[in-house]
C-alpha cells in the first residue's frame, strides 16, 4: 500500500517506500530502500550513510501513516513533535532494506506517542520515541 494515501510527502522528502501494514491508531509498518542515487548520498565521501535525523524521519513518517488511518483524523496534518529518545547501533547505507515499525503507545486528543524501531537484516539498528501532533 502506499503512503501517499496518509501523508502529503513526496519526492525528494518521501522516506518510505511502501506500508506493508496499518492498525489504525495502533500500529504501522513500512519498508525503505536505500538507493546510493538517493539524494542524501550525494557528494558523500567513501562511506556514504544516511543522515540520522531522515532515518528518524522515515520512522515519523510511519507513525503519521498510522494516526491519518483513523477516522476522526482522515485528511489532517501530522507534525513530528519530536524526540524523548533515540538510540542508533549502526549506520544506514546505500543497498540497505529498512523495515520500518511504530507502534503508538498513546493518543490523547490531538497528541501521540509512539515507539519506533528500524531492523535491517533482523537486527534492530535504531530505536526512538516520538511526538506528534496532529492539527
């Protein structure tokens, strides 16, 4: 399924490629390539990486899929409020599949809470709450 029935990104700033699966309100998973003609490995040294803070914001571009699938949310915004915490265990590089998965730990009103993790080859590479707000 595509994302671009939740969420207004498009290229160049689209940083998931395909929603395997959405549990409104609840949970979301999705899937990104890592192309080195991806725009952020541009004029990168040797050892091209993703820039973390876009790995960061594939994973809130997950979580917005998974609130914008409830109802009472159709056709608004999501904004990425940010972070109480993120760890990363290793670098994302061209060639690199990264599943995606948010699950939302709270929604109170207009507020969400969710506990995002990336896993490249079954190995968890980066974890991080979020914030979002949606209006």
């Amino acid at each position: 399924m595509d994302a671009d029935k939740y969420i207004p990104q498009r290229y160049p700033f689209k940083m998931t490629d395909r929603v395997i699966d959405i549990l409104p309100g609840l949970s979301a998973d999705a899937i990104k390539l890592l192309n080195i003609n991806d725009w952020y490995f541009d004029n990168q040294s040797s050892d091209p990486k993703m820039p973390k803070p876009l790995a960061i914001e594939a994973l809130a571009q997950t979580g917005a899929c998974a609130i914008l699938s409830m109802n009472q949310f159709a056709g608004k915004n999501v904004f990425f409020g940010g972070i109480k915490q993120a760890t990363f265990k290793d670098a994302f590089r061209p060639g690199d599949i990264l599943h995606l998965s948010v699950e939302m730990q709270r929604i109170i009103g207009n507020f969400g809470i969710g506990h995002g993790v990336i896993v490249r080859n079954h190995k968890v590479i980066c974890t991080a709450d979020l914030i979002f707000a949606v209006e």
